[in-house]
C-alpha cells in the first residue's frame, strides 16, 4: 500500500481526478442551481398567469354560484394533482377550493398586486391576489405543491453525483495511464544510471531524446557524475599516496631493526636505533595529527572562532618563530603585513606557518620571504612571497591536493607529512575564503583571502 503511495504515476492520477472532480462539480452545480432557479421561475409565471386565468373567468361569470356549479372549467385549467386553488369572500369562507394534497388553508397578508411566498410549512409555492367581485372583495390563491420539483431536483442532483464519480474514476484511470505514459522518458533515465557503478563512472546518462523539462535534470546528473568521478579518482590517489608515505617510515623502520637484529650490537648502537626510530615515529604521528586535522575540517558542522586580529603582530610573532630556521637558510624574513583580519587566530597562525615553512624550505638561499597584506574588493588578502625556482603551470591547479608532490625535488614533506597546503586550503574554506597562488620567474606568491567582518559568518 505504501509502494502505491509513493508512486508518482498515482500521485498524478490522483490529483488530476481531483482536478477533474472539482470541475465536473463546478459544471454540476452551476447546472443544478440554475435548473432550480429556472423551475422556480416558471412556477411562479405559471401561478401568476393562473391568477391572471381565475379572475378572467370571474368576469365572464354570471355569479360564484355558477362557476361552483361549473368546476371543469378550473380544474381543467389546472391540469394536475399537484396545484392547488382557492378563491375565499372577505369573510374567509372558501367559495372554491382545488386541494388535491388537502394542505391547509394558509393564511396571507391583504394585497392589492399579486403576491409569491409560501405556505406555513413550505409545502407549497403560492399566488394569491384581491379582486372586486360584484362590489365584494375575493381572495384568488393558486399554488403548486413543492414535493414532485423536490423530487426531480433530488433526481437530478443524484445523477449528477454519479457522473461526478464517474467521471472521477475515469479522469483517475487516463490520468494514471497518461502519466505512466508521460514519465517513461525517467524510467528510462533511471535504467540508465542503473548501469552505472564504481566501475563505470565515466559513462554519462544519455540525454538527446528526453523532454525539455528532463534536460535540465540529465545534465545535473552527468555533472554530478563528474564530481563523483573526479573524487574518485582523487581518493583513489590519496588512497596510494598515503599508503606511500606510510609505507616509507614503515620500511625504514623494519630495515633498520632487521639489520641491527642480524648480530649482537654494542648499547650505543641500539640507543642510536631507538633515535632514528623517534624521529620515524614522530613523522607518522605529525602525519596522523595533519590527517586528523584534515577530517575534521571538512565536517559540515566545524565551527571556528573569529576575532579581530592585528596582522602585523601575528606575524611578527612567526618571524620570531621561524627566525632560527631562515637563518640556516641564509634567507631573510621581512613582515610588511599591517591592518586588521577577521578570522581565528589558531587557524591563521598554522595557515601561515605552514605557507612560511614551505617558502624557507623551496626559497632560493640568499632571498627574502615577504609576507604583505592589501585589502582587495572586500576581503583581506595576505600574501606570502618567496624567491626561488617557478612552480610550472601544469601543477598550480593541483598543488593544494594531499600528498601532491611537483617533481623529485620536492620530495620532503617536512613537519606537515606532506599534507601542509592542504591544510592551508581547509583553513580557508572553514573561513569561507579562497587561497590562491602565483609562480614565475620572479618567484612565487601564496595568497590567503579572508572576507571582512561584515560578509563572515560565524
């Protein structure tokens, strides 16, 4: 029963039977109505025109006596069972009286124009006008029972119910084949991405014969098959460089353990193991943390916590930091950052940290790294320059990438595992802002774009 619920083949089925339904109902009782108002109104011409009859025949009569005496003469006229004639004196005494149903005598206000209404119980509709008759007032009232009209409206209004149900059935049925009909071009869509899988996500959803209104959805489709494939593909190469860098630490581990096993070995040789795999144990461990970072990072509910920092303070502070390492570099680190950034000062402080560990690291001896800030159509941007060897073009879109390596020359991963501009990136989507980068023969530049306070949202 739910299966039929939630198919959209019967869903439009059923509201087009709605829709019909209302219309035929509409239609049904615009014509119901006006078949009563037009009966009503013959009725009351009818009774008139039988006021206008009666009072004519008294005219033409010698007396009261004679048209009693006479009664073909109005029962004729009547016709039926269901009308109904009186004609009383000014005393009330009826001097002709037409009762089939035997109604009582209803009881009517003086009038000298003809009148309509009813009688007490609504049992019929009524004339009745007062005439001069031999210098006596008369009472003429002809009526017509209501019953029999009842009757044939109630008729009616059952047929037109029946038709309405029917015709509610009938819009349900060729509604429902219509739409099965009309959403064959999605089954077919569906039976296509059937066929896709792990395996096969380079193949597209064919969408040169679907309806206009399907087009829109197929593309989609196929563009989101292209991110999927493109994370795939991604992951896949995550998947191998991860186990790579793993596997590295890993075998130099073994290695070196297996080779100090083969024989006895003095205490200080052992201790000098025990160093080199400290230092392998910490490279796996920082690779654990920046991984850890990573994932949290991209969790739909991170939050961070945003302040109005001083820059050039900031980064004073990291010159500081990293002053001892750009020594041994022979480079020099020059802070021409000012101005205020709004943004989480942990986050901040490891973004540039990592950018000012890869400039000392790639950064050509004797150079400078530059870090400047500018504000750029409203967002703070901070930038990190180094002098060095360019970055070639064919690896600037995928330098952010996890483990992405450019050449054997760069094939430290140093304090980050390898995952430090990644890391940069996360900061800055967690921020709702852009990293960007910029290589040629002048050197290469990193730059960080935080939105002002007034566009971040917290």
């Amino acid at each position: 029963m739910s299966k039929i619920g939630s198919s959209l083949s019967v869903r439009l089925a059923v509201m087009f039977a709605l829709v019909s339904t209302l219309l035929l109902g509409s239609i049904g009782f615009y014509l119901y109505y006006s078949l009563q108002r037009e009966l009503i109104w013959r009725d009351d011409q009818s009774l008139l025109g039988r006021l206008e009859h009666m009072q004519a025949l008294l005219s033409d009569s010698d007396s009261i006596a004679t048209l009693r005496n006479r009664p073909q003469l109005y029962a004729n006229m009547l016709g039926n069972q269901d009308s109904l004639l009186w004609v009383l004196d000014s005393e009330g005494e009826v001097l002709i009286s037409v009762n089939p149903a035997d109604l009582p005598l209803p009881t009517l206000g003086q009038s000298d124009q003809s009148q309509l209404g009813f009688d007490k119980d609504h049992q019929a509709r009524l004339a009745w006008r007062y005439v001069e008759y031999e210098q006596q007032p008369l009472l003429l009232i002809a009526g017509k029972q209501l019953e029999p009209r009842n009757q044939m409206l109630a008729a009616y209004k059952l047929k037109l119910l029946l038709a309405m149900a029917a015709g509610a059935l009938a819009a349900f049925m060729l509604g429902w084949l219509v739409s099965r009909r009309g959403l064959r071009p999605v089954r077919l869509l569906a039976r296509q991405a059937e066929t896709i899988d792990v395996q096969r996500l380079h193949r597209r959803l064919n969408t040169a014969h679907l309806p206009q209104e399907l087009q829109t959805l197929g593309s989609t489709l196929n563009q989101m098959l292209a991110r999927l494939e493109g994370g795939f593909e991604q992951l896949s190469r995550f998947s191998e460089d991860l186990a790579h860098e793993i596997r590295t630490p890993l075998s130099n581990l073994m290695g070196h353990t297996e080779h100090t096993l083969r024989k006895p070995r003095s205490t200080e040789e052992y201790e000098s193991l025990l160093a080199s795999h400290q230092e392998e144990y910490e490279r796996l461990a920082r690779m654990v943390d920046s991984m850890l970072f990573l994932a949290r990072a991209e969790q739909p509910k991170a939050s961070i916590n945003r302040q109005a920092l001083d820059l050039n303070e900031l980064v004073e502070q990291l010159c500081e930091y990293f002053e001892g390492v750009a020594e041994d570099e022979d480079m020099l680190l020059l802070n021409q950052a000012e101005g205020t950034v709004w943004a989480d000062p942990d986050l901040l402080r490891r973004a540039l940290a990592n950018l000012l560990a890869n400039a000392l690291r790639y950064g050509r001896a004797g150079g400078a790294v530059v870090i400047s800030s500018s504000v750029e159509q409203g967002h703070c941007v901070v930038r990190v320059h180094n002098q060095g060897t360019p970055i070639g073009p064919e690896h600037l879109p995928r330098l952010f990438d996890r483990f992405y390596r450019c050449d054997a020359s760069r094939t430290n991963s140093g304090n980050t595992g390898g995952l430090g501009l990644a890391i940069v990136r996360s900061i800055m989507q967690l921020h709702e802002g852009r990293v960007q980068v910029e290589s040629d023969e002048g050197g290469t530049a990193f730059m960080l774009a935080f939105p002002e306070k007034t566009e971040a949202v917290d």
